[in-house]
C-alpha cells in the first residue's frame, strides 16, 4: 500500500529513535523512583518540576538518551502541543504509546504543535518526529483540516483574496471528484444574489459565489456555508487601525467550511455535499455600498444598511437563502461574524446559535469528548427589535446591545423556519502563542463538526 507522504513532525521509518516517556503528574514519582541512581541525581540537579507542559531530557554516555514529556488531560491534543518543539530535532518512539482515542489526541497534538507558517519566513527550526507505528489515516486527515484552516487564514488578502479561495475549493474539487460553480461578478446579479454583489462590488477583485458540490443524489444531504470576506476595512464606516489590523482573518469562517467539506470527502462520510462560499472583498471605493442604501436580497427582503462593518451577515443572507432552496437534511455555516461573542466568551470558545437542541447538544458533546469546545447561545428572538427599520424588511445592524445574538437572528430570516440550522461565530486566531497554538490562524470546533456529522451520518 502507498500511503501518502507525512506532514513535518512524523515519520513512518526510523534506524535510531529515542525513548519518549510521557507521564501525568501522577505518575511521575513512581517512574522517577524506578530509575537509576544516576537519572535521579539528574533530575535532581535539574530541580525538575512535574508539572503539564514540561519536558525532561535524560543524559546517555551520546547525549540526549531519551526524554520525559508530562502533559495533562490524555485527551486533550492540546496536552501533546508542547513536545514537538521542546523535544531536539531527532526520531521520537513513545514508550508505552496509549491507545484509541488518547493516541488520536497524541497524533494530533504532536502535529499541531509542528506546525509553523512558513510560506513567508523559515522556521527557527525543524520539529521532533513522530515515529508512527499505525497507519493514523483520521488523525492525519483532521491535521490536515486543522493546517488548511491556518494556512487560509494566516496568508495575506496579497494572496489569498476571492480568486485565490476559488482557486483553493477548485483544487479540493478537482482532487476529490467534486463538482464546482463559481458565480462571479455582474453574474451574480442576474443570477440573484445581489446582496453578495452589493457588499463585493467596490473592490478591484470581483466578488463571486463559490459551490462545490459532491456526493450522491440519493445519500442524506449536508450544506456548509462559510463566510469569506477576504479583507474587511469596514467600508464606508471605516474600522479603526487597531480593528483592521487582522482582517485578512475575515475569511475564517470559509476556511471552517472549505477544511471540513474536505475532510468530509477525505474521510468519505456517506452523505451528499453542497459547500456555498461567497467571496468578496468589503473595500472602499467609488462603487461602495453606503449607510442608508436599502439592498436587495435573494429571499426578496429588502435590508437597509445601518453599517456597513457589518457586511458579513449580509453575503451569508444570500448563500443561506440558497443553501436552504436545496432542503439538506442539515444546514451549517461557519463566519468570523462579531467582535460581541468575543467579548461574550473570550477568544477560545466559538458561539454556536442553533434552531435545533439535538443538532446543537450533538455538536457539544463532540466538542468536549474531543476537546475542541463550543459553547451555545440564545436566539432570543425578543432581539429582533433591534434589527427594525422604517424604510425596509429589517436593517442589518442597529444596536449594541447583544450583537452576537442579533446577528444571529438576522441571519436565521435567510433560514427556512423547518430547515435544522445551526451558525458558529468563530473567532479563527489565536493572539499569542502557546504549546501547539502558535498565534495567527487556527481551527475551532472543526474537529467536533466532524464528529457530529461522522456520527449523525455513519456507514
């Protein structure tokens, strides 16, 4: 069997590997009382401290003889992150490897900690390897989701703006058997998704509407949507230096959704796909939509544009509307949508609003069986006061009280009332770096979407 090449971190082969001994603070005493008289004078002259997140080498009569790796929750990726950097550049074989999903987290976490944006600048240095001694095929593909995402979101609108994603969903199309449209332009008004050309239209990029789909007709039907603004100066009310800072960012929410449509073809879940991006640039130009212009939607509601910093619930309004046209069994979208579920809930837990408990209790328990958390809030429909306007169907923004919520229910009217739907507001970055999150681009809650659907959709 050929299997394919290995992300950096991991090898499959090794003539010399050095001994890893990964240990909880429980059992640290034990494995320090069992060794030599000369390991416990080292760890001694080393006052080491046992505690999550630190590694100890161990001296041979060579050098490095092995090494002593403490982690947390054995469940946790996360718990792993720190290894691939603090260990020396050297093959790796874990004594005593765990097992089932403790090994997934192993795998996982070691990768994650390995990676380092390089498209730009080198790595200081290479990382530890792995040595695999399973095939790891799920592990590997949901590293692979997880790199995709941080790839997209670390490189620069320069680079990665509405045609470069086109370019990106072509290739995953093209390698896994996927069917792909691209709606750009002028297109999209004579195709009706005006709301999308409206938002898009001042930038020198033309904006578009990308749809890969896969799968056969007669298999449960799933719809991913995901938010790509591929740089977002607010428009016309101009964000601040400090606030347009990351917005090369703005396109997470396409990221979430174009790594997991892949890794849902990759892992050939048995369902049929529709993934729905629109692409567009929110510049400031002649041509820019204005405060106060009523837009058309495909739905036929008419939005009076309070703001125009919030324009992404305004192109998702018309690939919801699409997405729910085809009737999937279950409808996703995935958008960097408010700065308010940030200040709600920090930048680790994504907000999840969902029309359906068990859809939503589903997503959540995968996300703490797997680590990779989310946390539900409330489509308080009360709030759909604050989206009125006098002069159209409703406004896309107007007040600050609950934006994370309100944004969420001005994107559930794009919604078909029966259709299971649920929005993750994900904030896509991490601010500084930490053990197998180095700041810039990451993935959140992507793993626990994975899971939801595998489980929800097995065979």
């Amino acid at each position: 069997m050929n299997l394919p090449s290995l992300p950096p971190g991991f090898t499959r082969t090794s003539s010399q590997t050095l001994p890893l001994h990964l240990l909880d603070q429980g059992q640290w005493s034990a494995w320090r009382d069992a060794q030599s008289a000369a390991h416990r004078a080292w760890i001694e002259s080393q006052k080491f401290a046992a505690s999550p997140g630190a590694v100890l080498l161990l001296p041979g009569p060579e050098g490095v003889a092995g090494a002593v790796g403490v982690i947390g929750d054995v469940l946790d990726p996360s718990a792993y992150g720190h290894l691939a950097q603090g260990l020396p550049e050297a093959d790796w074989r874990v004594d005593a490897p765990p097992t089932g999903p403790a090994l997934a987290a192993l795998q996982l976490g070691w990768g994650l900690g390995s990676y380092r944006f390089t498209r730009y600048k080198q790595a200081a240095r290479a990382p530890a390897r792995l040595l695999l001694e399973d095939e790891a095929a799920e592990a590997l593909d949901l590293l692979a989701a997880c790199v995709r995402v941080r790839d997209l979101v670390n490189t620069p609108t320069e680079h990665m703006g509405p045609e470069q994603l086109e370019e990106v969903a072509r290739d995953i199309a093209t390698r896994h058997g996927a069917g792909l449209e691209v709606i750009t332009g002028d297109e999209l008004l004579a195709r009706n998704f005006p709301a999308i050309h409206a938002v898009g239209r001042a930038s020198h990029r033309a904006p578009r509407l990308i749809a890969l789909r896969w799968g056969d007709s007669g298999l449960p039907h799933v719809a991913l949507v995901g938010k790509g603004v591929c740089f977002d100066t607010g428009g016309l009310d101009l964000k601040a230096a400090d606030g347009m800072r990351n917005m090369k960012k703005d396109m997470g929410g396409a990221a979430h959704a174009l790594a997991l449509a892949e890794l849902i073809m990759a892992r050939k879940l048995p369902l049929r796909l529709t993934l729905l991006v629109p692409a567009v640039e929110n510049a400031v130009g002649p041509d820019a939509f204005r405060p106060g212009e009523v837009i058309a939607t495909r739905q036929g509601l008419s939005v009076e544009i309070d703001n125009t910093d919030a324009e992404g619930r305004v192109i998702l309004a018309d690939a919801l509307t699409h997405a729910g046209e085809l009737s999937p069994d279950v409808l996703l979208d995935f958008a960097t949508l408010t700065g308010a579920a940030r200040v709600a809930l920090g930048p680790d837990l994504p907000a999840l609003f969902c029309n359906d408990d068990a859809l939503a209790n589903d997503w959540i328990a995968a996300g703490e069986q797997l680590r990779d958390p989310l946390w539900r809030m409330p489509l308080w429909r009360p709030y759909l006061r604050y989206l009125n306007s006098g002069i159209a169907d409703l406004a896309n923004a107007g007040s600050r009280m609950a934006g994370a919520v309100t944004a969420a229910l001005y994107l559930e009217r794009f919604v078909p009332a029966q259709q299971k739907w649920a929005h993750l507001d994900v904030y896509a970055w991490n601010d500084s770096d930490r053990p197998g999150r180095p700041a810039g681009g990451e993935a959140m809650a992507l793993r626990a979407a994975f899971a939801m659907l595998k489980a929800r959709y097995p065979g």
